[in-house]
C-alpha cells in the first residue's frame, strides 16, 4: 500500500499491507481536542433528557469546497454536526478537517476512496481503507474516529464478517433512519431534499443523511431549511457518539450472497486484534531519546510483563529514521536517526534482531517481535539498546509514563 506525506516521497510499508503513521503532532494539536470529537457536550445531553428528540445531522462525502458554506451555517445556528470524511478528500483539504475538528463536530470516518468495486470485494480491502483514513486524520488533528459509516451504507455491503471485525476492532459503524436523498441520483433539486429530509419515523432521535462532497450545492442550500424545520418541530440537535446505540441496516439476502470468504485467522490477529487498544484511556508514553522527544498514546505501545513494547516503523520516523519492510524475506530495515550508518535488521520468523554497520554485521540478539496492528513491534529496550544507546530509564507519575534513552 502507497502512501505519501507533505514534502516526503511515497513509500511503500508493511507486513500485509500497513497503514502508515505520520509524525507526532505539534503539541498543541495533540492535547487540543473539541468535546464533540468523541462526543455530544453536557448541554446537548441535557437537552435531548429534556425533550426526548434529537436530530443527528451527518455529512457523507467531504471535506470538498462545499464544507466551509456547511460549516458556516451550522455556526451561524449554533449547533453541530457529524462528519463523515473520506480520506482522500482530508489529503486534498487539510485545512477543512482541522476547521471541522476545531469548531466542535464530530468526526467519522468513510473510507478512502468510496470505490464500492474495492471496498465490498473483501473484509481487508475494507478494513486497509479505514486504516489509511484514520492515519490521514490523526495526523491533522491527533484523533482516531470510532465512528464509521460505510459507503452506500451497510444494507447490501456488509455481512456479518464486516460486522463481527469492525466491532472486534473497535469501531461503531453507524448507518441512518432518515435519507435526504440527496444522493440518489446528481443534481437532486434543493426542494426535494428538504422533502426527503422531513421525512417523518417512529422515532424521536433522527439521524439524518446529507453530503457535503463535490456536487451538493443544492444540499448546501437546502440546510438552512432542513434547520429551521426540526427546530419548529421541538428538536435539539447532537452529535452522535461511539457511546451510542447505533443505527445499523441488517444483514440483507444480496449481502449473504456474495459469499466472500472471511480472513484467514492469522490476518485477524495480525490486524484487527489489537487494534481496540488504540480508543482505550491511559496514560501516554514520552520517549525523551537524547534531545529528541515524542509521544505514543494509548493504545500506539503496549506494557506487558513488566516491558514497554513499541511499533518500530512509528517510533523510528518520529524520531527522523526510516523503516523498509522486505516482503520476501520478511524482515524490518530500521534506522533511528537520518545520518546515521547502522541500521537494525529484524526478522519476524526468527525473532533475531542484527545490527548492521556500514553494511557489516556487528552484533546480534534474540527478542521478542510480535506482528500486530499492521506493525512489527520489539521491546524498547532491544531497541534503543541495539542502537547503540547505552542508557535507558523508565518512570511514571499520574499523567504520564516517560522513557529516557541516551
């Protein structure tokens, strides 16, 4: 799998087809985050207790030049909404994701590219799009959505495979019980997407279909009317949260009968296993190696019998180094620094870590690799030790745990 980042070449990474992790964030876009990225605020909760009634408004599509005028209505309303965003348009509009995350909205993630061709031929191809979407948006606002939405929905593209392994690996896939139909076909007038949008259920809480992509200015226009009329209907407006009951379509007969073949039971464990970890709360880890410093959060290093286990690949780029993935041989080339000549060879079959200096094997030791969450990841203390860093400590206080290396 390909991927590229701003002023960076494209490389190509991973045992199985990685997502990539870009570098830490700015500090200040790492502890910034709006309440509603996770979920809806205390006066959106009260008001829906109060009512019983909640319109969910969720965009499909974007960010696309159309989400600025979507952004600028809600706030002129004041209320909130839920992006549903596709990974290569937050590569195209940056700026619009961050503006999306700063003004308090919720967002989810819908995929990469939207090729229903790719995504519903198999689990991985779907799961690998998640995947490189949630590192595209973690890398502008330091968050990772639970939330997504599929394409086109569920009904008809999920069985109970997709199901059973989105939910395994921590995501709420949320889909909606009340369509604007600005979708069904192009150039849906203004008029009836209001009409599809009032469109009445036995239901007090809506969450409600619209698209901000390329080609909805009609949607666009139509919002300040959608707006108008749930809030003449006694309607507070929310965000939907992955502490939510979602709305999900069923497993329907033309879904069952594209009898795709689940993922093998290695592949689940490689991918799909750990990767709950990342939504868990904890403490985050500060790898302070020499004068460099950077942050794995919760659910990006691992603490099991007594070891700080870490993504090398991650932790390598973070710090300025590189990593190479040798498919056929199944082995991990890593650096550490930029300019340095040594490079430290992993093999994931043997488990044997080789130090290579100027391209002659120096020293090598037996650890412990361990192939999860599209990573290879080792002890840190094989690591930094086999690097040539003679000390290293480790501490922890009530905010945080800290590893010194130098």
């Amino acid at each position: 799998m390909l991927f590229s980042f701003p002023g960076e070449g494209s490389f190509l990474w991973h045992p199985q087809e990685a997502a990539a992790k870009a570098p830490d964030q700015p500090e200040s876009k790492q502890q910034v985050q709006p309440f509603y990225a996770s979920s809806p605020s205390p006066q959106a909760k009260t008001a829906s207790a109060a009512t019983g009634k909640t319109v969910y408004l969720t965009f499909d599509d974007g960010p696309s030049a159309l989400t600025g005028e979507v952004l600028d209505i809600l706030k002129k309303n004041n209320i909130h909404a839920t992006f549903f965003v596709l990974g290569e348009q937050v590569k195209r509009n940056p700026e619009l994701l961050q503006r999306i995350y700063e003004e308090g909205h919720a967002i989810g993630n819908h995929t990469y590219n939207h090729n229903y061709t790719e995504l519903y031929s198999g689990f991985p191809v779907f799961w690998d799009q998640i995947k490189k979407t949630e590192e595209e948006i973690n890398r502008i606002t330091g968050i990772r959505p639970q939330l997504v939405r599929a394409p086109g929905g569920t009904a008809g593209h999920f069985d109970d495979t997709y199901f059973s392994l989105m939910k395994q690996g921590g995501y709420i896939v949320t889909d909606w019980n009340v369509d604007s139909g600005d979708s069904k076909r192009k150039g849906v007038p203004e008029a009836e997407i209001i009409k599809g949008a009032e469109t009445p259920v036995k239901s007090d809480q809506v969450v409600l279909l619209m698209h901000d992509g390329s080609g909805h200015g009609e949607s666009v226009k139509a919002l300040p009317k959608v707006i108008s009329w749930y809030k003449s209907k006694g309607f507070q407006f929310g965000v939907l949260s992955p502490d939510q009951e979602p709305v999900q379509f069923k497993v329907n007969a033309k879904a069952k009968q594209l009898k795709r073949g689940a993922p093998s039971e290695s592949w689940v464990q490689s991918h799909v296993a750990g990767n709950t970890a990342l939504f868990d709360n904890g403490k985050p880890l500060r790898l302070e190696v020499g004068p460099q410093e950077t942050t794995l959060q919760p659910g990006e290093y691992r603490y099991e019998n007594g070891h700080y286990l870490v993504p090398v690949r991650a932790v390598a780029e973070r710090l300025g180094g590189t990593a190479v993935w040798d498919a056929k041989t199944q082995t991990a080339g890593v650096t550490l620094l930029a300019d340095t000549d040594t490079v430290l060879k992993i093999d994931t079959n043997s488990g044997l870590l080789t130090v290579m200096v100027s391209g002659k094997k120096t020293s090598a030791l037996s650890t412990s690799v361990s192939l999860m969450n599209d990573a290879v990841w080792i002890p840190v203390r094989d690591f930094f030790a086999s690097a040539g860093y003679a000390n290293i400590s480790a501490s922890e206080n009530n905010e945080e745990r800290r590893i010194k290396v130098f």
